[in-house]
C-alpha cells in the first residue's frame, strides 16, 4: 500500500480529522489546481469539473463537511492515484 493510498484510506474513515496540508495535497493530486484564497482558505479548481474544492486552515484542520466533500472528489477521480 503506497503512502498516498494509506493517506486517502485515512481520510475515508477519520473525516473529522483531516490535516489541511494533507487535503491541499490530495487536491492536487486528483487534478486540481491551486487558485488563490484569502486568508486561511485555500481554493482548488479542476478544468470541466463545477465543483471547486475549497479548505479552511483551522488549527491545522479541515472542517468536517469539506471533508465530505474532499471525500466525494475522491470517489469521482481517484482513478490513478
């Protein structure tokens, strides 16, 4: 089990504790791209995909309903992780 596929598992099954820099990084690994933010949030967009993946840094997490939400992205492109 490569060290991206554990991280992902961890997310799946602990979504209250989801690091900001892990999310931001899984992001990215899906495809999206980082564009901008203010502040403690950071914004990841994907070319031909609606949904943009939006993180707020709070203490180092993410809110859990971005996790749903990270967690939704990876059902839908988790092909070739």
């Amino acid at each position: 089990m490569t060290k991206t596929s554990k991280l992902i598992e961890s997310i799946r099954t602990n979504p209250k504790t989801v690091r900001f820099d892990e999310a931001c990084k899984i992001a990215v690994k899906m495809g999206f791209i980082y564009s901008g933010g203010k502040g403690l949030h950071q914004v990841f967009k994907r070319t031909n995909e609606p949904v943009q993946l939006n993180f707020q840094n709070r203490n180092g997490y993410i809110p859990y309903y971005q996790a749903v939400q990270l967690i939704a992205m990876l059902e839908k492109y988790e092909v070739g992780l």
